[in-house]
C-alpha cells in the first residue's frame, strides 16, 4: 500500500479510470458483436453507424489503437455488405 499522498491519489485515479475504461470496451465489443450477429442487412447497417461512431471515439480517446479501428471499421463494412448481397 502507498504511504505517500499522491501515491495514494494516483491509486484511486487508475481505479477509476480502469473502470471507465473496462466499460468502454466492453459497450464497444458489444456494439461490434451486434453488427456480426445482425439477423438482416437493414439490422446491420444501423448497428454498423452506432459501432462506427464508438470504434472513431475510441480511437480518438486512445482506448483502443486508431489503426485497430480503422481496420475493424472496414471489416464491419464488409460484413455488412455481404449481408446486403
């Protein structure tokens, strides 16, 4: 355990932020799951603009790599697109 105060402080502050963090990545796992799992392409495209604008958050806020979005963005598009066909 810290001794020191701002050991202490940045303690609590990793908790809270690993928390956040935890469940921004688990809503955005899921707004991915449901892309892959929509049952019809009208499904899926609303799913892929909420998974699209959650993977760009992400990114932009460094809880996941830019390029890691990028590339799973383009994969959701595909999916989507096959659906479609």
């Amino acid at each position: 355990m810290p001794r020191i105060k701002s050991a202490k402080k940045r303690q609590r502050q990793t908790k809270v932020r690993t928390e956040r963090n935890r469940a921004q990545k688990s809503a955005l796992r899921t707004a991915v799951k449901k892309v892959r799992t929509a049952t019809t392409a009208a499904d899926a495209q609303v799913a892929l603009v909420a998974a699209e604008a959650m993977l760009d958050r992400a990114g932009r806020k460094n809880l996941v790599h830019k390029n890691l979005a990028s590339r799973t963005k383009s994969r959701l598009a595909k999916v989507v697109a096959a659906k479609a066909a």
